[in-house]
C-alpha cells in the first residue's frame, strides 16, 4: 500500500524538532542565562564612553557558544555516570534520545564557533579568557568531581571568568574592579554549589561523585563552609567602603542579610529542604548584587 507523504510529514517535522530540543537541553539554557548576566555585567562596568550595544551582543553570543559547548562536552564526558543519577538520568544523553557521537561534534562545532567569534568580532583577549574556561572546566574540574571534594574550589575559578570575559569584551584588558566582581563571583558558587550537593548527595554518592568529604556524614562541616563562604562573600561585596555611598552599602547589607538568613537557618539543620531554599536564595542574592553594582556606575 502506497505511504501518503502528507502522514508522513508531521511525524518528520515532529522529530526534528525534538531533536533539536534535545540539542538545546544540552547547552543547558538555565546556567547560561546566568552566565549572560554575569558577562553584561562585567561589559557595562567596564565600557568608558558612548556604551557599545554591538559589541556587547558580540560578546554575548560568543561567550554563550563557548558555555553551550562547555554544557555539551561536560554532558558527553559525564554520560555515563548521568545515567546512574535520579536528577539526571533523563538527560539526551544517558537516555538515549541523542548519540555520544552527536553531543561530541555538536560540543566541538559550538565551542570552536565562539571562540573563533569572539577572537574576530570582539578581541583576542576576550577569546582566550572563553576558552581557558572551557579548558579549565573540562580539563580540571569535571575529572576532578569524581576524585576530591576540593573540585568545587577549583571548579569556582572558570564559574568566575564570564565575568573577566565580559570585561575583556568592552577594554580589551582586565582592570582592578573585574577582579572584585570576580571575587563575588568565586565566592557566591560555594553556598550555590555546596547547597546542591547537600540536596543530591545520594545521587552523587551513587554515582561515584566526591562533590562532600566522605568524614562529613552528619554534613556539619559542609554547612559551616557554606555559613564561612557567604560570611566572606557579604563582607567583599560592601569593600568600595569610600566611593560606595550610604545606599550601595545598605542594599548591600540587605542582600546580605537575606542570604545569611537562608544559610544560618541550613547551618542548624541538615534539611534537604533548608539546602533548596539556600540555592534558590543564591539565585536570587546574586542578580540583585551584580543590579546594585550596575546601578552605582550609573
């Protein structure tokens, strides 16, 4: 019997365009929405003169190739460990919804895209900040999650560099105020990073991942890292103490205040629930910080 291509048609057009959510999912948009944040914000602070709106959004769409790439070749060196955690089994990869060969030319392809992009269309500098940190991402950090818990330090470093790359976007150089917002950056992933280990340490544990030290089982000593780390990055946040003003330091204080509300209350409890809140308190802490910042320039 003859195939109507008129049937036909639907079912190709349907499985295109799963596959090419299955793609998206890969560049895992949540984490560079972030990112993007992170890296207007170091443009705009460093921009002298009439602000550049195309050479920010040079910027961002190479900085977002190299980060879907980096998302990409984290999932396909991860794959198989993916498939042994709950949070994430489901993933294209592990589930079998794209090829490990697919993800590996799609992640090469993104990452050789933006670095060549911001090499042409932004500055050299720019471009070698981008692929250091997808270097050091994959290179240092990823292996390092299955061998030490000091991975999160270390893995802090290229979590930090969008902003340098942004930055390095508008300059062409990195100035003594990129490295205070790289600091803010550096220190705001340990409450972040340490509250999703806290929430998942049973996957993680499953899946052979040391993301918590293996003496830490009543998770004492992780949660007063998290108290210990957010104390510090409060404190950084409020040091342009003479060019600051009295309203930057108090919106400063005030974000404070409701972040170490959140870990103070997970410093008294190992509560799974107590972890969430802390993460979702960080995502909210850090756009305000990086918002009051912005604000003081203008």
């Amino acid at each position: 019997m003859a195939t109507n291509p008129t049937t036909m048609q639907p079912s190709l057009t349907n499985r295109f365009t799963s596959k090419l959510r299955h793609y998206y999912i890969l560049t895992k948009p949540e984490v560079n929405l972030l990112i993007l944040m992170t890296t207007s914000a170091g443009y705009y602070l460093a921009s002298r003169g009439p602000f550049r709106i195309a050479g920010l959004i040079n910027t961002l769409v190479g900085t977002l190739l190299v980060a879907s790439g980096t998302a990409t070749l984290n999932q396909w060196m991860e794959r198989v460990w993916d498939g042994q955690m709950l949070r994430t089994a489901t993933r294209p990869l592990p589930s079998g919804r794209l090829t490990a060969r697919e993800a590996f030319v799609f992640g090469i392809l993104l990452s050789m895209a933006g670095g060549l992009y911001l090499a042409v269309a932004v500055n050299g500098l720019a471009a070698l900040l981008a692929i250091s940190t997808l270097l050091s991402y994959l290179l240092v950090y990823t292996p390092l999650k299955r061998k030490t818990p000091l991975c999160t330090m270390l893995g802090a470093f290229p979590g930090a560099m969008p902003v340098l790359i942004g930055w390095a976007g508008a300059s062409a150089s990195i100035g003594r105020h990129a490295w205070f917002l790289f600091a803010i950056l550096f220190l705001w992933q340990f409450p972040h990073f340490l509250a999703i280990a806290l929430m998942y340490r049973e996957d993680y544990t499953r899946a052979g991942y040391k993301m918590l030290p293996q003496f830490d089982l009543d998770s004492r000593f992780t949660r007063a890292e998290i108290v210990a780390f957010t104390v510090i990055l409060v404190v950084t946040t409020m040091l342009p103490l003479v060019d600051g003003g009295p309203i930057y330091l108090s919106a400063m204080f005030l974000a404070g205040v409701f972040l170490l509300y959140h870990v103070t209350k997970l410093a008294r409890s190992a509560s799974k629930v107590l972890a969430s809140r802390v993460l979702h308190a960080s995502v909210i802490y850090l756009p305000i910080v990086l918002a009051v910042i912005v604000a003081r320039k203008a």
